[in-house]
C-alpha cells in the first residue's frame, strides 16, 4: 500500500505544478507598444512601416487584428503590438495630433 500512496502523492504533485506553473507564465510581460511611422509596403498580411527614427519595422497582421479601415503605401499609421506576440490593431495616424512631431 505504501508503494501507492509514493506514486499517488508523485501525481498529485505533478498535476499541482501543472496548475500553478501556467499561471507564473501568465503574468510575464505582455505590454502593448504603440508603433508610428510611414507605411512603406504591403505584401499579404505583412506590413513594412519606417518608424519616425528610421527604424524598418515588420508587423505581421492576422484574422484578429483590429482595424479602421484599409490602408494603403504612403500613409502615417499606428500599430498596437505585444512584441513577439502580435499587431492588435492597425489605424492611420490623427494628421492634428501629428503636428510638431519630428520626422
């Protein structure tokens, strides 16, 4: 009996950091970024955009990207994005509010 008890308390140990280890990776860093820049290209669901440091930057867009509306080359945009993860969402930049920024 005592044999099953040992394999007993081993799964159950298991299972338990199954259920508690998830939940450490959970709170990792997930912030949201917000990119501007100039709309260079659009291959498929890829977006070039040149940051306002002169930064390329490729964003990958999918099913669950928000957008306003399509956009086209040429265009200033924002993009939200967890880096590593995904674009969130997709719109062309408010002209007013980009008054005094530097290009």
């Amino acid at each position: 009996m005592s044999r099953v008890h040992g394999y007993l308390i081993v799964l159950l140990l298991l299972l338990s950091l199954g259920f508690i280890i998830p939940g450490a990776f959970a709170q990792s860093e997930m912030t949201l970024q917000t990119i501007k820049g100039d709309l260079l290209s659009i291959k498929g669901d890829r977006y070039v955009v040149k940051d306002f440091s002169g930064r390329l930057v490729y964003l990958q867009i999918d099913k669950n990207t928000k957008r306003e509306r399509l956009l086209v080359p040429g265009e200033r945009i924002e993009a939200d994005v967890i880096i590593g993860e995904r674009v969130v969402a997709l719109r062309p930049v408010n002209e007013s509010m980009m008054k005094g920024a530097v290009r």
